[in-house]
C-alpha cells in the first residue's frame, strides 16, 4: 500500500486554511459511511508522491463504477471502528462483549467486500489492495460461538459457566416459588401482591403494624410509613446462594472474555491492517460519491513539471455546494489554459469581479487533483501534480502585532519564498492584490521583482492586481500571460467570465459618472491621465475588448452555421436513402412484373406444344415447324429470365477503422459526431457529438458513406495447465480434506474460502447426508466462487455423497 501522507509546512497549512480545505473535507466526510471514515476525510491527508495520487484517483474510478453497479451502491453496514478495541486486547486488557461482537460483524462485513471488489481486470487496484487482507474467519466463529446478541457471553462457551446458570436458574425459581407461597399465606398482612427489589433483593410490602408477624430483614419503608419492605427470613439464605452463585458467574464471563481478548490481542497487526484498508475504502467510496455529486470528471496529472495546465469550465466546488444545498447563486465557470512555456498570469479588473475566486479555484483544483478528487470541470482536466500549493490571500492586518497590510502581506511573502525549492519544481503560487497597501510607484516595482523572481522558482503563479506596469510584462518575457475579468460598464455590475490575453481597464472614471459625480471633476480627471497616456492605454484595451467580442460573435456564429451544415447533411442523407430504397423497391417490382410476363410466356408455349403433340390434324412438317418455334421461343424466354434475374450485391470489405479526427454516424442516435480517441484494443472508443462526449463500442457506430468497422482480430492467448510441480496432492489427505458438518451455512463458506484461496489442488469438504441443506447451500455458494471449476461428490471410499470435492483453477 502507498503512503498518501506528507507533512505540510506551516505555510503550506496556513494555504490550505486560506483556501478553505477544511470546508472542502468537511463536504467529503458527509458522504462516509463509518465514523473512521468521516475522520480520514476530515484530515484529508495530501500524498507525498505522484504515484500516490494516481493511485487514490484509481480507487476513486473503481469504486465509483463498481458503486454504480451494486443496487443500494457499496455499503459498509456492519463495519465497526476496532481501533481502540485492537489497541486494548493487544496490550493485554479485557474488551466488553458488545465491542469483541461488533468485531465478528466487522470481519463479516470485510469478507463481504473483499467479495464484492475482487475482479483483478476490472478493478485492479482496488483488488490489490485488499488482497492481502486478512478476515481470520476461525476467529469471528469463535466470537459467535461464545457471544449473543448484545454481547452477552453464551452458555455454550464455557462447560463450567453452563453449569453454573443451570444452578442459578434453579435457584431464582425456587426462591420464587417460595415468595409466591408466603404471598398467599400471607395475603392480609401485604399492602401489596407484586414482589419488589430494594438493594438487588427481593422483598414484600408488608403493613407497618404486622412486620412482626413476618419474620425477615426490613430493606425500606414507604415514605408514610405504613408500608414496611421485608426481605422474608425463609428465602434470606437461598438469596445468598443466589448471590454467590452470581458472583462465580461474572468470574466465568470474565475468564471467557479475557480468552476472546487475549485471541484478538494475537491478531493485533492483522486486525489493525484490516481497519486501515476499510478505512480507505470507505474515504474512496465517499471520493467517489462526493465527485458524482459535483458533476466532477477524473483529472490527468503529468509527472512533468512543466506540463500544462488545461481546465475547462472549472466550477468552484464550495459555490457548488452553496448553491444546491442553500440556495445560493449559479456558478460561472473560468476556463484556465496555461501553456507549458507560461509561469506567470497576472489578472487585471475590477473589484468583486471574481479575482479572488478564480485564484481559489484554481488552488483547490491543483489540491483535489493530488488527493485523488475529481474536478468539477468539463472535457478532460489536464494539470501537473503540484507538491506545494501556497497563497497568499486575504487582509493580514493585525493591531496586535503591529502590522500593516502591507507589511502582513510583505511576511507571508516572505515564508512563501523561503518554502520554494532553489531548483524549482511543481509549485502552484497565489497572490492576491500582490504589492498593494504601500505607495504605487514602490508597490508596482516591487511586485514586478516578486513576479519577475517567482518566473524562475515556481511552476505557475497566478497574481491578481490593479497595477497598469504589470499588465505590459507580457510583451517583454514570454513566460508571462494577461487575463482579466469582464465588467459591463453599462449596468456597473462584473460579469465574473475570465478573458485570456486582454489586460483589464479601468472603469473607475465610467463608474463615478454613472453615479452622478459631477462632470467638471470627471474632466479634470481625465486631463490628469493624459500625461500619462492611461486614456490611451485604456482606449486600445477598449478595442482589443471589441475585437475579442467580435470574434467570439463570429465563432459563435460559425459553430451555429456548422451545426445547421451537420443538420443539412444529415437531412440529405435520409433523403438519398429514402430515395436510393424507393428505387430499389421499384426495380424489384419491375423484375417481378417481368417474371411474371415471362412464366405466362413459357405456360403458354408448353400449352402449344401439349397441343401439337394431342393433335392429329396438322402434317409433319408443319408440326416440326410450330414445334421448331415454340422451342426457340421457350429458351428466349429462358434467357429473358437470366438477363433480369437480380445479381446479388457484393461488397467489398477491407478492414475499414476510424482515425481520431474522423466524422462518423452514430447507429442509436442517427447522427454524425468526430472521434476524439480510441481504446488501446481498438474495440472502443470516446466521440464528440454536439456538446455530448459518448464512450461506445466499435459497432455501435458506420461510417458516413456506410462503411462498416473491422475490429482488429483478438489475440486469444492459451492458458496451460500449472505444471505436476505446483499443483498439489490428488489424493485426500488430512491437509486438504475440510469437515463442516454441524456448521451452518455461512459458517462454512467462512471457514472454506481461506482454504480454497490458499488451495492448490483439490479439496475434500465433508459435511454429511442428512436433510441436504448444508450440501445444496454450499454448492449454491461454490457455483458463484470465480476461482472454483467444478464440483463433484467424492469416491464411494472417500465419503460418497456425503464428501464434495472441490476442483481449483
């Protein structure tokens, strides 16, 4: 098993506070199912290495398809939290009953789902993991055995202890009896005919003025005083053999209990491995569930540290939430397409436009990808895994330390550095209002140097600002990009949509003369930024804004005029089959129209020449002449029929396969879509239709001129038979013969699957004749086992029918 954890700096920590983490994990653990599993959710440990990542985001895969096919999904009922039981029993303590009982139901449970996720082709992953798990069903019948329902320690567990409650039952009847006895003798002198307890004592309500007619021991009285509660001296001494007895008993309960716990004590490591892989099930069935829910697609992580950054769509996984559980307002998605030459994006605008929030979305992606989370994107979400994420985002005045906002930012800057590798590598940095708080001039030189150094340190860095100088860094270093969030000057309200490679303008002049601001201010304003050419500057953001606008209209309107060309062809399509059928069927009925001709021919030309044959009247050579033409006249109608007789339509095949790229038709929707990939085996592969991206098999598509898919041929590969080496002995022996007769059912199945996983031959099972039912049972069970070939009963000297043995593949 991989190890998911690593240990996080303190900036690295006080990021993921920034960024709200914490509230991410608290979503996830409400879809856990074990209180173990909420815990691992809520620390949402962040893994140390690439392939720990992909490995999580596996399971997540599994697990969420093999949930998808379980009716009521995976379930974890029965699964107990046995870590602090493990830790007690294996430090020599005595676990209570109720705990050791939920233990059985937990390796029960375990057994269950070791069942369930054991498919090494479909859920490799997942099958690896639990493996190696062990469920030690000889221990779960022990605990069975020796525990009832609610813990109670049972009879049968012990001889000396069965005795014994035999022994105290008789004497809580006789002392019963005894009650009832002196209650009817009694009768007068009782205030009341039910037997009461005072201090685990049984005991009469007797009137105050004949207690002493009633020998015994007074335990009570009423508050009155006119009811006397009298232990009577006849059943004093059996209540103290009763006491006794119950004494030696909770002796016996102990001594069974104290075994069953030195038992689990022996099983520590086993125990405590099984409760850490449950524990990652259940966080990856609650990965899985929590992805499904967010709409959310599994991500690619490239072990490249200059790989791209490809995020389309990209939701705010806490907004989501907002939005459907509380209501809240839609989500806008940012699209996030960082090349791989680009370290630094600067993004430009106004306040509340939703900066802020495209700086955490794109945190939380880069932390949820390495989790082994799925993104709330679109497409397929592409990113490098990113070992350190650090932000610095938000006020950090503090009256206390005697900082500044200026010098709070200055510090966590400054940790920042000091956490980035001197070699680079994968880190993701977030600034907001990057340079702010102090003077302009020294701000914006500043935060030019820190972006400037960050291009050299980190991965990507993505800063937001207000600062005019750095929206030019662009056109000086390639390393660095532009983006801005739109703002509709016309109703003063941002738009939240993020715009590649167009700096942001200022709005501020427009805003102050929506409001009213007087125009002679507004003038004096604008003179004051002529000098400095900001009314140009803002004048070409203006136009590369209407140009962008402009070309979005247009590929808006090219994507609409592609769908409409689709619909034509498609339309004209139906039509030429249509027509192409309508042809054939009218060609058919001209054939058929000539055949008919034809037969009439030929009836008529046998009906002349039966006639020439019966009749006498004609001379000989006028016979042969007649018999002469009607002859010649049968086979050219005989050769009429061979020319119009149908040929059979040959086609040719030859091996056609779609490319990526290609345009073909789907056969269940009838429409023509363009393949993005295809599986490695080639009998599958993933198509764009419209906005739908479809996975289906090779047959469920043609091409647009009607070709038909070839698969490529399957290798079929011959398993032989495990050489006379490694199978084991043909021969019953002790070591492979089982015997479960007097077990029940499941008891069984329990104790035969450790022996048939570790089973390399033949097994001998006995479990006897009598009413059938534990034989039918097994082999119901037997016949759903994958690794089982085959059943039969056992030779007449090894048992007959009353022996299965068991074939192993």
């Amino acid at each position: 098993m991989i190890d998911v954890t690593a240990p996080l700096a303190p900036i690295q920590q006080e990021a993921l506070e920034l960024l709200e983490w914490p509230r991410l994990a608290e979503q996830l653990a409400s879809f856990a199912s074990t209180a173990p599993g909420r815990c691992a959710c809520l620390e949402l440990a962040l893994p140390a290495c690439l392939a720990a990542s992909r490995s999580l985001l596996a399971e997540t895969t599994e697990l969420l398809g093999l949930d998808g096919l379980l009716e009521g999904g995976l379930s974890f009922q029965g699964v107990a939290d046995i870590a602090a039981l493990v830790t007690l029993c294996a430090k020599g303590g005595m676990a209570p009953g109720e705990e050791l009982l939920a233990l059985a139901t937990t390796l029960a449970a375990a057994r269950r789902l070791r069942r369930q996720i054991d498919d090494p082709q479909l859920r490799p992953v997942c099958t690896a993991l639990v493996a190696e798990l062990r469920t030690l069903p000889e221990l779960e019948q022990r605990l069975h055995f020796c525990l009832e329902e609610g813990g109670r320690v049972a009879d049968r567990a012990s001889p000396p202890l069965e005795e014994l409650r035999r022994q105290l039952l008789g004497a809580r009847s006789d002392r019963r009896d005894r009650l009832q006895e002196l209650m009817r003798r009694c009768g007068v002198m009782l205030q009341d005919t039910v037997i009461s307890e005072r201090n685990g004592r049984p005991v009469l309500a007797v009137k105050a003025g004949a207690a002493a007619q009633l020998p015994g021991l007074v335990h009570d009285s009423s508050a009155s005083g006119q009811t006397v509660f009298i232990e009577p001296q006849a059943v004093i001494a059996l209540g103290n053999r009763i006491r006794d007895l119950e004494g030696r008993e909770r002796e016996l309960e102990r001594a069974v209990l104290t075994a069953l716990s030195a038992q689990v004590g022996e099983e520590a490591e086993a125990l405590a491995a099984l409760q850490q892989v449950l524990v990652r099930l259940d966080a990856g069935v609650a990965r899985a569930r929590y992805g499904q829910w967010l709409g959310a697609v599994r991500p690619e992580l490239a072990d490249d540290p200059s790989a791209p950054f490809e995020l389309r769509e990209l939701r705010h996984p806490l907004l989501l939430w907002q939005q459907r559980r509380q209501g809240g307002h839609a989500v806008v998605p940012v699209s996030l397409l960082v090349a791989a030459e680009l370290r630094v994006v600067a993004i430009t605008g106004p306040n509340t436009g939703g900066k802020t929030v495209t700086l955490k979305s794109v945190g939380l992606a880069a932390l949820m990808a390495r989790a082994g989370l799925f993104l709330p994107c679109s497409g397929t979400p592409r990113l490098p895994w990113c070992s350190q994420v650090l932000a610095d985002i938000g006020d950090e005045q503090s009256l206390q330390q005697n900082l500044s906002t200026f010098s709070g930012h200055i510090r966590r800057i400054a940790r920042i550095l000091e956490a980035l590798p001197a070699a680079g590598g994968a880190s993701l940095v977030l600034l907001d209002e990057v340079g702010a708080g102090t003077d302009p001039l020294e701000g914006s030189a500043l935060a030019t140097a820190l972006l400037k150094h960050l291009a050299d340190r980190a991965r990507l860095t993505i800063a937001t600002t207000h600062f005019g100088e750095l929206k030019a860094l662009k056109y000086a270093d390639p390393r660095f990009e532009n983006a801005s969030v739109a703002f509709d000057v016309d109703t003063l309200s941002p738009t939240y949509r993020l715009q590649w490679g167009i700096p942001g303008r200022s709005n501020a002049l427009a805003i102050a003369r929506r409001l009213g601001l007087g125009e002679p201010v507004l003038e004096l304003a604008a003179a004051q930024l002529e000098p400095l050419g900001e009314g140009e500057v803002n004048q070409v953001i203006a136009g590369l804004e209407n140009q962008r606008q402009r070309q979005q209209e247009a590929a808006e309107e090219a994507a609409a005029l592609l769908a409409r060309t689709e619909l034509l062809h498609e339309e004209l399509l139906l039509r030429w089959q249509q027509q192409t059928q309508q042809s054939a069927e009218l060609q058919e009925q001209r054939r058929q129209q000539l055949e008919r001709s034809i037969r009439q021919g030929q009836n008529e030309v046998k009906r002349i020449i039966r006639r020439l044959r019966q009749g006498p009247d004609g001379g000989e050579a006028s016979s042969a002449a007649l018999g002469e033409t009607a002859r010649q006249a049968g086979q050219r109608l005989k050769s009429l029929e061979q020319q119009h007789r149908p040929t059979p339509e040959r086609r040719e095949h030859r091996g056609w396969m779609p490319a990526v790229g290609d345009r073909v038709r789907l056969l269940s929707l009838g429409k023509a879509a363009e393949v993005l990939s295809l599986a490695d085996d080639g009998r599958e592969l993933t198509v764009r239709c419209g906005v739908m991206r479809l996975t289906l098999e090779l047959a469920g598509i043609e091409g647009l001129h009607g070709e038909k898919p070839s698969p490529p041929e399957v290798r079929v590969q011959v398993k032989g038979q495990r050489g006379l080496g490694g199978r084991g002995p043909e021969v019953r022996s002790e070591r492979n013969t089982v015997d479960v007769r007097g077990l029940r059912v499941h008891e069984a199945e329990a104790q035969l699957e450790e022996r048939l996983r570790a089973a390399n031959g033949p097994v001998w099972v006995i479990h006897g004749i009598g009413t059938g039912k534990l034989k039918r049972g097994l082999r119901a069970w037997l016949a759903t086992v994958p690794y089982v070939e085959r059943v039969s009963d056992a030779e007449q000297g090894d048992g007959g029918a009353g022996c299965s043995v068991i074939y192993v593949k």
